[in-house]
C-alpha cells in the first residue's frame, strides 16, 4: 500500500508540473576544452533576467527552459574561463559549451572583475556540501608525499579521520560503517590500503569528490551518516597523454586519450607501492621473500553514439598483499564494474541507466599446504539502478529514480591442511535485496529562496538461502528455521524524508537549513578499536534492526570582498537508532552465530563548526573549528549510562595554508589538533591467578592525549617543454616531530623501571617524516 | 586465531618504526574492591582461598589481603567443609579427595557479607603425548622445535588450558597462558602447537593440561583479555563474574593430566 502510495505521488509531482508554459528549452553538455571531461556543476546563467540559471548534472549535462528572444547567456565554472555567448532563441537548442582553464593569476583576476561573483556557496539549495577535485589538493602536504583525497577530506570541518593507522572515517559524531563511499556508483566496502595509510582513491585518475554530510539528497541511500561520491575522469578525448609519479613509497602512471576524437575516450591508471622491492637487498632469503605492496587499477572508457546517447564503462581493481616468506599470507582488496548508459528522451529529460558490481574480499593463510591453514570472507552486490532529470521549468527541476542491489555475504570459510587438526568450516552465505525509490525537487521561489525537498522509500529483504536463528537474554539458540532460496526472512521497511532550504539574505550572505532521515540496512562489525580489513559486514536481519539516522542542521554563510573570503558557521544535531556495539569479548571470526554477540543502542551527536577560507589570490587555504560531542546509550554497557564514542573529539582544528611564491614555487601548511580519542583505561588494579590484572573503568570514560601535528610541503615546477610539465614535490610530515598516542598500555615492565609501579605506555607510529616526489605529464 | 592476528598486526607496525614512551595520563580511580581467588585443584587435592582488595593504578603500595573471614567448601553430596585460616589472606584445605563430574559449592563470609560461586569439575581429558617438530631459523624467529600437544578431543564441549613448566619452572609470563576449546576440532585428534616459545635440544618441557567447565573457561578466557593492559579491544570490559556478590576474581575446580618431554635432535 505503501509503495501505491509513494508511485502515486511521483506521478502527480510529475504530471502537475508538465502542465508549464511553453518557453524554448536550451540543452547541452559543458566540457572542458583541454580533454573534453564532462563538467559536474559548471553553471549557466542569463545575463538578462535575475536569478535565472541551470547547473550541469555529473554527466556535464544542463537543460534551461526561457522565454523566446535575445539573450546573454555566460557559462562559468570555477577555475575556467567564462564564455559569454549572445544568442538570438527562436526554437529549442543544443548548446554544447567548452570552457578552457584560466592561464594564469592575471586572467583569474580579470575573471573575477568581469563574472560577478562565484558564489555557488551562497545560493545553492544544497547544505554544504565538501568537494574536492584533486587538482586543486595538489600542494596540500601529505604523509609520504602521497596526495590523497580522502586525507584531505578529513581536514575539513565535521570529518575526522579514524587516526593514524586506521582507515575509517566519522563524519558528525557517525560511525564508521555510516559513511557510503561510491566510486563510479559502486559501493568501495574498504577504502583503504595498508591499514588506511593510504586510501584506494588514486588521485590521477580521479575528476571529482563530493562529500555530503547533512541534507542528503535523495538519490543516495543506505549509510546513516554521510555520502562520499567519487567519480573518475573519462579520459582526455582529444588527444593522448601520460602522466605520472614517482614517489617513495609508490609510482603511478596513467594513460589517456581519444577511442574516436571528440566522440569517446579511455583512461587507464594504475599504482604500485614498492616498500618490499628494497628486501631483495637483505642479506636472509626470508626477508627477500616477504612481499609487502598494494596496487591499484582504474580503467574506464566512454563513447557517444549520437547526440542523445553515450556509454561508458569503468573499472576499479586494487588489492593489498602481504606475506612472510611461505609462513603467513594476507591479501585483501575491491573490484567495483559500472555500465552506464546516459540517454537523452528530450531536451529535458535526462536519464542514466547503470549496472554496477561491487566485491571486497579478504584470505589469511598461516603456513602452507598440509601444515597451514586459510581463512576467507567475501561480500559482493550487484547494483541495478536507473536515474532521472527532468528539467520542468526554470524554477523547477526533478530527479527521481529507482535501484535495486542485490548483496551476497560470504562471512568466512576455513580450509585447513591434513596436519593442523582443524576441522573445515563453511559458514553459510547470506543473501539480502535492497530496494530504493525516490523523488525529490529543487525549487526557487522568487529571488530569496530555494529549497529541495524530496523523498526516498527504501526497503530491504533479508532472504534465503539459509538458516534464520532466535536467540534468548543470554545467546542461546532458542528457534531455527531454513529458508529457500529467495525465500523472504525478514522484510524491513522505511519512508527517508529529505529537505533542505536557503534564504538568501543578500548576494553575499544566506541561510540554510536541512534535515534527513536515513535507513542503513548493512552494518559493520569491528572487535578493534582501529578498523583492519577483517572487519565483518552483517546485513539487517530477523535479529538486527535497521540502524536509522535523522540529522537537522542549520547553517549561515556569507562572503566577504567579491567572495574572496567565505565564512560559515554549520550546526547540527543527529539522532542514531539501533546503533550496535558487542558482549565483552565478542568473537567475530567464523562465528556461525555472529548475532548473538552483539548489543543494540541509540545514540546522538551535535557540534557546531567554524569555517573561513581563502579562494583567491596568491595565499589560499582554511581554517576551521568544530566543537561537538557524539555519544552513544546501551542498556547492555555501564548499565545503560550514556558515554563517549571513541571518536568523540570536543575541539577539533584544522588550518591547511597554500602560498604562490612566484611561478615556480608554492609553500604549503596545514595544523590538526583535536582532543584525544575517547577510550577505556583501567581504574583499579588487583591480582588474580598469579597476574596483575586491570579493572576495566567506564567505557571510554578515558581521554588519549591530545593529537597534534604540523605539516610542511613545497612544489617546484621545472622548467615546462611544449609537450611535457613536471615537478618535484617535497613534504616534510609531523615537522616538529610530536609523538602522538596510536595506543596506550599500562604495564610494570617497560624498560627499566626499578620501582615496579605501573605506568602508562603510549606507542606512536611516525616521527618527522620526510619525502619527496617526481611527477611527470606527458601532453 | 585472534592471537595470531595480533601477532601480524605487531609485526606490521614494527615494519613501519613505531616509538614508545612513558606519559603522564590521568586515570579515573575507583574505591578499592574485594577479590575472591578461590580454586580446588583435584590433583593437589588441595582447595585453596586468597582474599586481598584492589589498589589504584599508579598506586606504590602493596596490595592488602584480608584474615578473619569463614570459608567453606560443599562437595556434591552437600558434605560441607571449612578452611583453614592461614593469618595471611589465604585460607587451605589440604587432601580433600575428588568426586569427578560432581558440582562443588564456594562459601566466604567478610565484613558481614556471604559471597557464593560453584563449578563442576570435569573429567580430565587425557594428554596422549608431546611431540616436536625442528623449525629453521625465520627474520622473525630464531631456530628451535616446536612443542605439539596431541589430544583425542572427547566428543561435547571441551575447554582446556595448558601450563608450561620449563626446565622445572612454571612459566608464568602472560604469552605463556594458552587457552583453546575445541569450537573448530570438535571429536577430532588435535594436534595443538605451543607457538609462543621454541626450545633447544636438552630443554624439559611438562604440560599440565587442565580440562575446565566452561563457566571457569570463559572467565580465564576473559581475564587474559584485559590482563595485557591493552586499550585495543572494542568492548573491554571486566570478566563476568560469577559470585553471588559483586566483587571479582572466581571459584574454579579442575584436574589436568600431565607429560614431560626431553627435547632430543
């Protein structure tokens, strides 16, 4: 009934809105004319009339309906040169635009002087929404001069990064597992290499980064807290070039260039680290045969077929590998695979059809053959999904859509050899269909406001083939019923409102407002505190609920000389439900019966965040300061007293600083402090069997050290040839070389200590670290 | 299995130079607690209590025991039998005979409260031999042979513990605890490696193999988690108790079988 319902009002939204007048619709794709990569919210604006614009979708494409006659009409993207264009419109018209890259300061400024503003900031409906391309991170200095969007991404105000060693990241007081990391569409499960010093993003073969931490729209769902939307680049199509890095720790080299010129293109890139290639050196054959390396794999290739269809398909393949000569084996990575299809019913209504694959998965190997044993886990999806524009009017525009995933969980199997004893162990798969529906509308009402406002019904079947179990208080099975294949087990669910709103104040100051409501039906299962690719991925079940995230969120914005400065002040409040945590030590590997281990609570975070950042000129960059608390609730854990979440971080700051010396040469900054991690510290020691035994105090009622650290990167550009650019980057990591805590022990043993007294140990994984990088562009 | 996973997790972050040092941290310290150590150890027959407070973390004083309470034990047939008060926290029970399979009952009266734990003592399984296998020298370890455990797991729940005496000194380091059920080897013959030490061609190695409830298994199990002082676990927290009170420490009865290996070439 429900989902009548929710059809009945996609098609009323729908149809009232045809109703409009007849105005000539002006239609096309916004380029960059360098490559000819689409360009993702480059805008139009008719110079003419007030407050009358179109912004191009992630395909580069824009649609504007206006009144016949005379118009100035100016497409502008940040960083590019504007093109005025002045045409007389008598029918509907395609208008294909390529904007070219503003060569130097001089030309920024003439830019600035003749566009008005550039002040999307002020006057999108959207909350603010944190984008990155990597182009414009490239002088942020970063540990092992490795650029990394992610890193970067966690110096802006509400994201925090899971610490040094540690992959995850928190956005507003959410969990780790709340975080939908898309790449191409495709779900990234693990977006992390080498236990999260790096992440999986490669960041030549990556065009843009959006991430969304409040009003999210509608076309996403399934992640409580945040939406982080990475798209690749489509590759240059109008001629061939190579670029490339090489770096310390990992090389990487990317290839691009026309299929068919001007109508299709591929990109292929691909990373290497290399730490182990220095063990041949060693003097032990062991240590010559450990294998220590990640490699990463983008490929992606588009094609036009006419002006109203294109095809693209993309790929991702990135794997970790470690092992220790022929004793121990780790390797683990992601596969993602996205068909799109773009097509274009009329001038007004866009639709992408995508087909995506997602897979991560994990195999651990102690020894080998009949005196080893393995262990391995898989999840896997299979996406379905379909997306509408449709442009009504000038006030006007609709996204609505559909999607449907298909998730497999291989939680673990473990094959042993004859001699170890173990026997074999299979768990079973789980199988779970998730739907999605959505409609959502973004609307101007008069010159002041616009808001969008939509909404997302979701629904998730967990299904056979398998094996339901009940469990009582204490874990003990008490019921178990087998299912046959896509035999439904539990069905749960939801109705995801989404709005948000701005009032412009002026040209230069606005308000805006939002709230979401989202269902996540995949939770993610951790015993440590820093989360390692052994993670387990559980789907919602005839045990676990749906976890459920509302977040409002107030904001106020203005800009200050000609938008050269943007100061805003975000708030926000977030409500959790059915938030998991686990029974004291908790086993979640091979566990069968992985449900029971777990404890159910809810949980809320609020926080206020202070943003100025510099756009222009010689000297940009940020700063920012967030004050917020996220606290979790479970009747199961200090008898239902509320407590910190680890990541719990009361202030929290961040300056990142790029300054232009001349040409040649561009300095760079950037400071963290936040306040130390919430964790567990023992607040009493006895004795117990011979041992000196901690009694553990409130959960996480315990701060680590405050962390801090202070970064420095210069980049020299060489001396640039008609077909080749390159540059050295150097940066130096943590320069006042502070020992910041990646865990705390309490131990009577360290080192010499003649007392016996026990003392609080902490380790810190890096000191001052310094690199250097060569990059190359072959044009 | 977690253990092994540790054991990388360690040996990656060597890899990558990790520094430690002694800070200065704030704790918050909670008012001292009872802890009740009591065992009957049906080999020994000897039933054995110590009764001492916790003390705070940073704290140099000793820990203090407690005299003067009443502490009996009631075997299977409710024959009930007190200890005796040795004025030092301890309280002994000496040539106390076995009933195997019979559930035994922990009663001890301090300061005016009756603290109750019981535990069943299971049959011992029986340790069918030790074996040893030469293993090279590795980057991580040095040469040296493995000590195997070779068990004929009964079929039911089994929980066993091993403790070492090497060299006729028992091994009290924390590695040294080896806990191991048979969730996956059920029914099977196990052969169970002492990975944590290698040892060379003289070394005398014994192993008690004690065959524990489950009830005392999950309790060791869970005081060896938090016994490393660590912060690394997502859900630390105390071990359950199982007194009829709140204070810490257990009531456990066990037997164990014994072998004794000379490591030859």
């Amino acid at each position: 009934m429900k989902q009548l319902n929710f059809l009945t009002l996609l098609l009323f939204t729908f149809l009232s809105f045809s109703a409009f007048s007849q105005n000539i619709t002006i239609s096309g794709n916004i380029t960059d004319a360098r490559n000819g990569e689409d360009l993702f919210g480059a805008s139009l604006i008719v110079a003419d009339m007030s407050n009358t614009g179109a912004r191009s979708n992630v395909y580069g494409f824009y649609s504007l309906s206006i009144p016949a006659g005379e118009h100035t009409l100016i497409y502008r993207s940040s960083g590019y040169e504007e093109q005025r264009i002045v045409i007389q419109l008598t029918k509907d018209t395609l208008i294909n635009i390529e904007l070219s890259l503003s060569k130097d300061v001089q030309e920024l400024e003439e830019v600035e002087v003749t566009s008005k503003r550039s002040n999307n900031n002020i006057t999108s409906s959207q909350m603010e929404v944190t984008r990155l391309d990597p182009q414009s991170i490239k002088t942020i200095p970063i540990l092992f001069g490795e650029q990394d969007v992610m890193k970067t991404l966690q110096l802006t105000p509400g994201i925090k990064g899971g610490g040094e060693g540690s992959a995850g990241f928190y956005v507003r007081g959410g969990g780790a597992d709340q975080n939908l990391i898309l790449l191409d569409e495709s779900t990234v499960y693990n977006a992390s290499h080498l236990l999260g010093f790096f992440s999986v993003f490669n960041s030549d073969a990556i065009k843009d980064v959006a991430l969304y931490k409040s009003g999210i729209p509608a076309e996403y769902g399934g992640r409580a807290s945040s939406v982080m939307d990475v798209r690749m680049r489509d590759g240059n199509n109008k001629k061939f070039g190579a670029s490339g890095g090489i770096g310390l720790i990992s090389s990487r080299l990317t290839v691009e260039g026309p299929i068919v010129k001007d109508k299709g293109s591929f990109i292929v890139s691909g990373r290497r680290s290399y730490a182990d290639v220095f063990l041949v050196f060693a003097k032990e054959e062991e240590i010559q045969n450990t294998t220590l390396f990640f490699y990463d794999l983008n490929a992606k290739a588009n094609y036009k077929i006419g002006d109203k269809d294109r095809v693209y398909i993309s790929g991702y393949f990135g794997r970790d590998k470690f092992s220790l000569d022929d004793q121990f084996g780790f390797d683990w990575g992601n596969a993602t695979g996205t068909v799109r299809w773009n097509h274009l019913f009329n001038d007004k209504l866009f639709v992408n059809t995508s087909f995506i694959y997602s897979e991560f998965d994990y195999r651990f190997t102690i020894g080998q053959g009949e005196d080893g044993f393995g262990i391995r886990s898989k999840i896997r999806d299979f996406n379905l999904k379909q997306d509408y524009n449709y442009y009504i009017n000038n006030n006007n525009s609709l996204k609505f859509g559909v999607n449907a995933i298909h998730h497999t969980f291989q939680p673990g199997s473990l094959e042993s050899g004859v001699n170890v004893g173990f026997n074999e162990i299979n768990l079973d798969d789980r199988h779970a269909l998730e739907v999605g529906a959505y409609v959502q509308n973004e609307q101007k009402v008069g010159n002041r406001w616009a808001f969008m406002y939509g909404l997302r019904y979701s629904g998730f079947n967990y299904m056979g083939k398998g094996t339901a179990y009940e469990y009582d208080d204490n874990g003990l099975i008490t019921d178990e019923t087998t299912y046959g294949s896509w035999e439904s087990i539990k069905y749960y669910q939801g109705i995801e409102p989404r709005f948000s709103a701005s009032f412009i104040l002026n040209e230069s100051n606005s308000i805006k407002a939002g709230y979401n409501r989202i269902f996540q039906y995949i939770h993610q299962l951790s015993n440590t505190t820093t989360s390692s690719p052994t993670d387990v991925w559980v789907p919602t079940s005839n045990n676990v609920k749906p976890q459920i995230g509302d977040q409002a969120a107030l904001g106020y914005y203005k800009n200050f000389k000609q938008d050269e400065y943007q100061v805003s002040v975000e708030t926000y409040y977030k409500w959790l439900q059915n938030q998991i945590d686990y029974k004291p030590n908790a086993n979640l590997l091979l566990n069968g019966q992985i449900e029971r281990e777990l404890v159910y609570g809810k949980g809320r975070a609020f926080g206020v965040e202070f943003q100025i950042k510099k756009t222009k000129g010689k000297l940009t960059g940020w700063f920012n300061y967030t004050l917020s608390r996220a606290l979790r609730t479970f009747e199961d854990i200090d008898a239902g007293a509320e407590f910190s979440a680890r990541q719990d971080r009361i202030h929290d700051l961040n300056l990142v600083l790029t300054y232009e010396i001349n040409k040649k040469l561009v300095v760079s900054t950037s400071f963290v402090y936040y306040t130390g991690d919430a964790v567990t510290f023992p607040s009493a020691l006895y004795e117990m069997d011979g041992y000196e035994v901690a009694y553990v105090g409130k959960r996480n009622g315990n701060r680590l050290p405050d962390y801090h650290r202070l970064d420095l990167g210069l980049t020299w550009y060489l001396k640039e040839r008609k077909h080749f650019e390159h540059n050295l980057s150097f940066s130096i990591y943590n320069v006042y070389n502070r020992e910041n805590a990646f865990s705390v022990r309490f131990t009577d043993s360290f080192e010499d200590n003649p007392t016996g007294q026990t003392q609080a140990v902490q380790t810190a994984l890096f000191k001052i670290i310094p690199s250097i990088t060569y990059n190359f562009k072959i044009k | 299995m977690k253990k092994l996973y540790f054991l990388f997790t360690i040996s990656f972050l060597v890899l990558i130079s990790s520094c430690q040092k002694v800070i200065d941290l704030e704790v918050t310290d909670t008012e001292p607690k009872l802890v009740i150590e009591a065992k009957y150890d049906a080999v020994k027959e000897e039933v054995f209590v110590r009764l001492s407070k916790s003390i705070n973390v940073f704290s140099n004083d000793g820990y203090t025991t407690l005299t003067g309470a009443s502490v009996e034990i009631t075997d299977g047939n409710g024959v009930v039998t007190p200890l005796v008060d040795q004025a030092d926290g301890t309280y002994l029970l000496e040539n106390y005979s076995p009933i195997y399979s019979a559930e035994y009952a922990m009663k001890v009266t301090v300061d005016g409260e009756t603290y109750e734990a019981s535990d069943v003592l299971q049959p011992v399984v029986p340790l069918d031999s030790l074996t040893t296998e030469f293993q090279p020298q590795t980057p991580f370890f040095d040469a040296g042979y493995v000590v195997y455990m070779n068990v004929t797991d009964p079929v039911g729940d089994n929980y066993y513990r091993a403790i070492k005496k090497i060299n006729g000194e028992y091994k009290r380091e924390l590695g040294d605890q080896f806990m191991f059920d048979d969730d996956f080897t059920e029914g099977n013959i196990q052969k169970v490696p002492l990975f944590s030490e290698l040892y060379q061609v003289g070394d005398t190695v014994q192993i008690d193999l004690l065959s524990y409830s489950e009830k005392s298994y999950t309790y060791f199990s869970e005081l060896r988690a938090i016994a490393g002082g660590g912060s690394s676990s997502a859900a630390p927290a105390n071990p359950t108790s199982y007194w009829s009170k709140e204070c810490l420490g257990h009531f456990s009865v066990f037997g164990y079988d014994t072998k004794v290996i000379v490591i030859e070439e």
